[in-house]
C-alpha cells in the first residue's frame, strides 16, 4: 500500500541567490547585429535593438538641448548613462519589474552615485522624466529623491552593477556558453500557451501530459497527436495573468507511483480564497474519470494544502515523487523583490 507523505525541503545559502540577466520585456539579453552607437557600453549583451539605441539618442539630444546655460557641461553624461540603464543585461532587476510588471520611471541607483549625480544636475531630473512624485523629491533635496529611486534589491543598483564579479560572470557565461558538444532539439508540439511541465505518468502508455500555466493539462499521444478535450481544466480556479514575467498560474503535476491501478495525481496551482480574498497556492488530489483515463473527474479534486503567497513571483511549483514513496513539494520563498518575507532570511514562514 502507498502513503502519501507530504516532505517541504529548504535549501539555504548564505551567499548571494543565483543572479539571471533580464529586459524589461522580461525575455533574455541578446547580442545584436548591427552595433549600438550611443549606449555602446552595452555593445556585447544588450536589451536595446539598434533602432531602440537611436531612439534614446534622439531623447538624449532633445533633453541637452532644453538644458540651461548654468547646466555643468559634466550632467550630459549623467543623462545618458541613466538613459542607456534601459539597455542594460539586468534591466528588469534595475527597474525593479520583476515583481510587479511595471518598470519604475528611474533605474535603481546606488546612494552614492544617487547623491552626486542630484548635488550637481538636480535641474536636469524634470527633463528626464515626466513623473510627478520624482521630479517632487528632486527638489526637495537628494535624501528625498535618493530615496525614491532606490530599488529593493540594491545587489542590481547602478554604477556597482557593471563591476558586479558575480553578475559580470554570468553574462560571460550567457555569451560562451558551456559544454562541449550540440545540442539537438525536435519539434514536439506547438500552439501552446506558456507550455511549463511535460511529465509521464509510468503506466506503459508513452502519453505525454504537458500543462500550460493559465491552468489546462493537454495528452499528447505516443506519435505526437494531441487528444481533443483537456485532460484537466482549471482555468476557473487558477490564479494568474496574461503579464509576461507573472509566476503564478498551474504549477505542478505529479502522478502517483502506482497511477496504473489507482488514477490518482497530484496538481498544484495559485488560487484566490473566495473568503478572505487572499492569494495562495493550492495542492489537490484528483483522479482520472473511471469510464476515460483521458480525463479527470472535475468532482474528484481534494485539497491537502493551502499556503498563502504574498506576491506573483517565487510561488515553487515542482512536485516529484521520491523513490522512498514521499511526495516532495516546492513552495517557493514568498518572492517580490529582495525576498523580503519570513524571519529567516531568504523564506517565508509556514
């Protein structure tokens, strides 16, 4: 007889979490083709295409030329270093979107860049940026606007970000690679939307079950048919958006070590308490329908567990079966920006 055992594995690490370069479209840095000529700091490993270079020069040429004969000649590189951040391998962290989706008006600046840069060229932040709440802390003085631009997780402030070891490193690695060899892809299926788990259920049919993150598990057959109608659809339940960077939706499957002879799986998902209006993630059993092993019983569904998750991103999902029969399950560590939850460092409690 099968028990299912619920483990929570937390791994700690004193050291700075692994770092991932990101745009603010949230797809990964590229290396363009034709150079960049203004932000060219960013000539390697860029957010900007060559087209979105010029345009920020044509903005950096309408702010200089607004700006007043008093103006240090010096602001001009302020200005364009604060308008290339935009182009930066890790623009998404510099403007902190991660979390919410939605780029701030000013990259993340270190204090001490911060302080300099308004002591000298504080008249030139209301040419920079139309925001009403910046350009209002810009006069009243550099702690009110340092403040303001500082972004939860100062390990991605500019300038220290370009001499990072750490993150210089993981761009070297974006750019060569590692390992030797090729690697081969085939097409296996397409059409899918934001596809995140491909997972088999052990019981000698070579179906493949590949769930997509709004919340449906489609069955693909051995020769890569697709079968017409979901194998399960929670679109109703599960929470999550069509914002490109949003981590919460369908996020684990795991069928059970003896799925042949009881049709029981594991699902887990980010949904919202009809009660309290709070957002969690959700693990249920449910099992397939007796009559059609292609399809869940909707009505079978029990819940095990519920944790709230505070935030949209770092809610875990991975659920594996072990080989001592225990079910292990990733709950993430509360995510938003500079992992601010729990009391014990990078976590949340439960």
């Amino acid at each position: 007889m099968w028990y299912i055992w619920i483990v929570f594995v937390f791994i700690f690490d004193i050291s700075k979490i692994t770092c991932h370069p990101q745009c603010l479209d949230f797809y990964p840095p590229f290396e363009n083709k034709q150079d960049l000529t203004f932000c060219s700091m960013y000539y390697e490993l860029s957010c900007c295409s060559h087209e979105r270079d010029q345009q920020l020069y044509k903005q950096y040429v309408k702010i200089t030329r607004k700006m007043g004969a008093d103006d240090p000649s010096y602001c001009v590189d302020y200005i364009r270093d604060i308008l290339c951040q935009e182009c930066s391998p890790y623009a998404a962290h510099l403007y902190d979107a991660e979390t919410t989706g939605e780029a701030r008006p000013f990259p993340g600046l270190c204090n001490h860049y911060c302080v300099y840069f308004h002591s000298l060229c504080s008249n030139v932040i209301p040419l920079i940026t139309n925001d009403t709440q910046l350009r209002k802390k810009a006069r009243a003085g550099s702690v009110e606007f340092c403040d303001t631009v500082k972004i939860p997780d100062m390990d991605y402030c500019y300038p220290d970000i370009i001499d990072d070891i750490e993150l210089n490193f993981e761009l070297d690695r974006a750019l060569g690679g590692e390992g030797d060899g090729c690697l081969c892809l085939e097409e296996f299926a397409n059409g899918l939307r934001n596809p995140l788990l491909a997972v088999h259920a052990n019981d000698s049919t070579h179906r493949l079950y590949i769930a997509e993150q709004l919340g449906v598990i489609h069955v693909y057959l051995k020769n890569g048919s697709k079968i017409d109608k979901p194998f399960l659809d929670l679109r109703k339940s599960v929470l999550t958006t069509r914002r490109r960077g949003d981590e919460r939706g369908l996020l684990g499957l795991a069928f059970h070590p003896n799925y042949k002879e009881n049709k029981r799986l594991f699902v887990y998902y980010t949904t919202t308490d009809e009660e309290s209006d709070i957002d969690m993630v959700r693990l249920s059993e449910f099992s397939t329908k007796v009559n059609n092993g292609n399809r869940v019983d909707m009505k079978s569904e029990k819940v095990i567990l519920e944790i709230a998750q505070p935030a949209a991103n770092h809610n875990g999902g991975q659920l594996l079966f072990g080989m001592d029969g225990f079910l292990y399950i990733s709950v993430g560590d509360g995510g938003k920006a500079g992992d601010p939850f729990g009391e014990y460092g990078n976590s949340q409690n439960l």
